[in-house]
C-alpha cells in the first residue's frame, strides 16, 4: 500500500473480462447454432451461416482454453461446463 491506497489488480480485472467474453461467445455460438438449424431448410447462403456458426465456435474455444491456461476462476454457468468436452 503506497500512502494509503490499495494496489490495484489488473490481473483480477481481466480475469472479470475474460470470463465476461466466454459468456458471450457461448452465447453467439448457441445463437449462431440456432439460426443455423432454423435457416437451412430455407433458401439462403448456407456456406455463409455455417462459416458464422464456425466462426463462433472458434471464438468460444479460444476463450475457454485461455481461461483454463491462466487457471481463471469465475462464474461459470453450466451450460459453458457442458461444453468443456470440445
């Protein structure tokens, strides 16, 4: 402590935000996975949604292997537990 402030912890603070974004990219993804079910019987650009969906699954998947890598603790819901078998 420098003159009576505490430290503060950017660690702590981007920990928050990681955990925040994995949120949101599951999220995205199950959107993504759900839009994609509903728009293939119809006549629009295929390759294009499964190219989104993928990207969205990417996205997830990098997040959550960089929270295990820096051991990040935070709430994490139980559908993104589910997911941890990727």
């Amino acid at each position: 402590m420098i003159f009576g402030k505490k430290k503060y912890n950017l660690r702590r603070e981007y920990d928050q935000s990681l955990v925040f974004q994995i949120d949101k990219a599951k999220i995205d993804w199950d959107t993504a996975q759900n839009s994609e079910e509903a728009l293939l019987d119809g006549q629009v650009n295929v390759r294009l949604i499964q190219a989104q969906t993928a990207l969205a699954k990417a996205k997830f998947n990098y997040l959550y292997r960089e929270a295990r890598r820096r051991k990040t603790v935070g709430h994490m819901q139980t559908h993104v537990l589910k997911s941890d078998r990727l």
